[in-house]
RNA sequence: GGCCAGGUGGCAGAGUGGUUAUGCAGAGGACUGCAAAUCCUUGUAUGCCGGUUCGAUUCCGACCCUGGCCUCCA
C-alpha cells in the first residue's frame, strides 16, 4: 500500500521510498536518563511505535534505532550550565551511572506498559565514545571545527551553506532572534563538538580525547550513532518537534559533510502533549508519568488510546477528563469486541477481511491518520454483515496496527465471565430467583446485593440470571 | 522581538468549497420488577472582520487568542 508521511524538510506530505526495497531504517532521538519519563515523552514513544507498526503491517523489515542519552550535557552551550546527570546523582544519592540505569530501567518498563514494541536497539551515548570522537576528526579533517581555548571544540556553521534548512532560517534570521550571545563563539548557531572538563571540579563523566579530557557536545550522540547501526544514509529520522531547529539541524550539520547529502530521507517531527495551560513539565507541577496512571486505576491502554484518537502533528490535549473519556470509549471498544469472542461464528472470509484490512490500513498508511482508522474500526464492529470469526481476525489485524490489545483485554474479560461461580454465591441467586418469583423484591435485590459483596455480579438476561466475576 | 504551528459542538478530535465524522458525556425511547448490558432516536460547532464565490467551516487577507522553538526539553 501507498506510504505517505509530512516531510519537514520539505514541509509536504510525500510518498514514501525506501532506499532499500522492503526496508525501512529509522532512528528516533531516545530520552536524557536522568529522571522519569512523563506521558508527553511516552506520546513521542507511541509515536514511534505507530510509525513503526503501520511499516511492519504494510510488509517492511523495520530495523529501529533509539538512543539513552546518559551523558549530562550542560544545560547551555555556556560554561555556566548545570549537568542534567550530575544533577539527578546528587538529588538521588547515588553515581551518575546508577541514575542512568535506573531511569532506562523505568522508561523500558513504561514503555512496556503501553505496549510499545522494543527498538531494534538502544544504544547508549556512553558507549560510543570512540565514535563520537572519529566524528569530530573527520569535521576537523574537512575544516568544520575550531577551537575556544579552556572551552571546547565548536562547530562552525558558517562553513555549511545550507545550515538551518530543516527549520527554514537562514543564519542571518537566527542572528536576528537570538537573545543569548557567547562571545567566543564565531556564530550564534555554532555549537560544541567537544566540551573540556573544567579545571576546578572533577566531572563523573569524562574521558580523554586528542583535544583534552572532558565530554561530547549533546548532538553528536545521535550523528554518531544513527550511521553506526544505520549507515550512512537511512530512511526515516524522528524526534520531538522542538528538535527541528537545534538538534536536528545540528545532526544534518555534523553528518552531511561527510556522508553527502541527504543524509536522511525523511524527517518527521511529533507534536507536543499539551495541558490546558503549557506543556507537561515538573516546573509546573504537572508530572505525570504511565506509574501515576497505573497508581490511579488507569488501563495504559486509555492513554495509548487517546494518543491514537489524535494526530501526530497536531496537539493532543491531556486532562483527566480526556483520558477518562477514551478509558470508557477504550472500555466499550473491549466490551463489543468480548461478545463477538464470545459468540464465535461462521468462517473466516477472506474476500471480507482483504476489502476490510485495506479500509483500516488505508488512513493509518497515509500519513499516519490513525483517527480515521478507529472510525472505520467503529463501522466494522457495528457491521452487523461481518461474520464474527472474519471480526476477529480483523480486530487482531488492529491491534498489529496500533497496538491497543483489544483481543487480549477482551479475552480476560471473557475468562473472567466465563469463571463458573462458587457453590455458595450459585445458592445465593437460586434464593434471589425465588424470591423474584414471588415478587419479593427488596429480598431480591438484598441478595443481589450480597453477591456482589462476595465479588459477583448478577445480571437477568433472557436465558435467567448469569454470574460473572468481577474484573 | 524573530520564526513556526494552531483556533471546530459540554469534552477530545477528524474530514470537507454546497449533503450528520467518530468517540466520550447528555437527552428521549425499546427491553427490564429494578439494575446492568444491548439496540433505536436525538440536540448543540466551525475565534473575529473583510474578500473571492451562486455558495466557505474548507480558499485569500487583516485582526484577536493559544501553543511551540529561539536556552535543557519528547
């Protein structure tokens, strides 16, 4: 099927062609360790895992690269900056290298929860050192770099005609906007390649290199990295929107010297999780990670849900009534798809299920409208001319796609209707059906109260009065 | 200040130059002793002002508002 995705670079939406037929390469920028991630971070995640999912139902081999980033690079290209990593260590109690782990231990469990697909690989920042520096020789080698003595190796983009591309400025605008001068530096946009360790205090995080001990700038990781596992040219680079104008800008700077250009393919940018008021951030008080969902008796799956309802270039707002409106459309969506489990008929039909399987891929193909795709899937489930057993086939075909786990949700709750009630809770209800043949029915409803005290649920239906356990 | 992206019904969020997206919530009805589930029906919208057009939510322009980047950030 037809791939179509929002090129940044040229600012449309284009076909999609591999550089490799049956293909696909693409590198996502990977969180900063140093704390928690929140839902906003796991939105760019599902993200990638919708882009991820939609090529592998559309046949591709998708080999997907995601960075940790563990170094603590400083918060501004000044010397002045504090250092994310040393900062978490000193806040924890705990090396710098015990707070990477921890947090990469929690960002895959998170990412887990929401049925994220692990990368192909995850590299760390700290073990490419070696190549980050062979980066910095081949720049130097072509004249890209210069030294700030007692500061570190930059990158001149004065020497790169097309620098800012990605973000549609040229040097002159960005001098224009600029509002934070290093006096040091040739141009405002030139960044570090290398930083020095200071001279007073002892970094936890260094190493030598043919330029000084200290430690890499923050964009050579990915530069490094995404060509390791990836190439030298791949198809598909992503990242938050916020990246388009500093990091991945600087990325195409550090790579398209030396590898040619282009050096990516395609650039595809994810829009921010917003709240009423701001983005999710800890400044502002409004952190919430997938463990605060879980804590609060929220299904992951709600989350992942409203994420999908919504466009990835577009804002997607986040509130606790917007995420319980998709937790009951999420729940109603089981609901359905457990009663056409549970009532198994008919054969697969193929003819059905090929017309089907095009409509829901179709909208996710073209650039990623995976809110059409749920609307076409409403119009299935309420199709009453769709056998059940093709249903379920085209349901698990969804669930490959977006990766909501209808059928594994809507099993459970099957199961657990399925469960046959206890001797004590049957006589309970043969009491209760007693005394509705006898019209009593405040005793009726006293025992029916009781049942669902002892954790079942009673409900008459055509056939008499069915127990189901509680979920 | 510079650049960029948006403003759709109670909420979230699509599509579309002329005919109801969808979901959640709400209302009414069927069914039920009452519930639950299910089914049917249903109301409410396109920031403001101009322009183009037979006709604009959909194209163009101004304005207002919101958000993002410019400094670490998904």
């Amino acid at each position: 099927m037809q791939i179509r995705l929002f090129n940044t670079m040229s600012r449309k939406v284009e076909e999609f062609k591999p550089l490799v037929p049956g293909k696909m390469g693409f590198y996502s920028c990977g969180p900063t360790v140093y704390w928690d991630q929140h839902l906003g971070n796991m939105r760019t995640f599902l993200n990638n895992d919708i882009l991820k999912r939609m090529f592998l139902a559309n046949g591709y081999d998708v080999n997907h690269v995601m960075n940790f980033t563990d170094v603590g690079h400083l918060t501004s290209d000044e010397d002045t900056g504090d250092d994310k990593m040393e900062k978490g260590a000193a806040r924890e109690n705990m090396s710098v290298w015990e707070v990477a782990k921890k947090y990469i231990n929690n960002c895959v469990a998170d990412m887990n929860e929401l049925n994220i697909i692990p990368p192909t690989v995850t590299p760390r920042a700290t073990d490419h050192i070696k190549e980050q520096i062979e980066l910095i020789q081949k720049l130097e080698k072509l004249g890209y770099t210069y030294e700030i003595p007692g500061d570190g190796i930059y990158y001149d983009t004065a020497k790169l005609p097309t620098y800012g591309e990605l973000g549609g400025q040229n040097l002159s605008e960005l001098r224009g906007g600029a509002r934070i001068e290093n006096n040091n530096k040739r141009n405002i946009t030139d960044f570090a390649l290398w930083k020095f360790s200071p001279t007073d205090t002892k970094r936890q995080m260094e190493w030598d290199s043919p330029w000084g001990v200290g430690f890499p700038g923050w964009h050579l990781e990915c530069s490094a990295m995404s060509m390791k596992y990836l190439g030298d040219h791949f198809d598909i680079h992503t990242g938050g929107q916020e990246h388009i104008k500093v990091h991945h800008t600087n990325e195409i700077a550090q790579s398209e010297p030396i590898v040619g250009k282009p050096w990516v393919s395609y650039w595809v940018h994810w829009a921010w999780l917003v709240l009423k008021d701001g983005k999710m951030s800890k400044s502002s008080g409004s952190f919430w990670t997938v463990r605060t969902l879980i804590e609060k008796g929220y299904d992951p799956m709600a989350y992942r849900y409203l994420v999908t309802l919504g466009h990835y270039r577009q804002p997607v707002e986040f509130s606790f009534e917007s995420l319980d409106a998709a937790a009951n459309g999420y729940k109603n969506i089981v609901r359905r798809v457990a009663d056409i489990i549970a009532n198994k008929s008919g054969e697969l039909d193929g003819a059905v299920y090929d017309t089907w399987h095009d409509k829901l891929l179709a909208p996710t193909s073209d650039n990623l409208k995976t809110a059409e795709t749920l609307v076409v899937f409403q119009e299935l489930l309420r199709d009453n001319s769709v056998n059940n057993a093709t249903k379920i086939a085209l349901v698990e075909f969804v669930d490959r796609l977006l990766g909501l786990m209808f059928v594994e949700h809507a099993e459970k709750l099957v199961a657990a209707e399925s469960e046959v009630a206890p001797a004590e809770i049957v006589a309970l209800a043969e009491k209760r059906t007693a005394a509705k043949a006898a019209k009593d029915w405040a005793t009726a409803d006293a025992l029916r109260a009781e049942i669902d005290a002892a954790g079942w649920v009673l409900t008459d239906t055509p056939t008499g009065p069915k127990l189901t356990k509680k979920a």
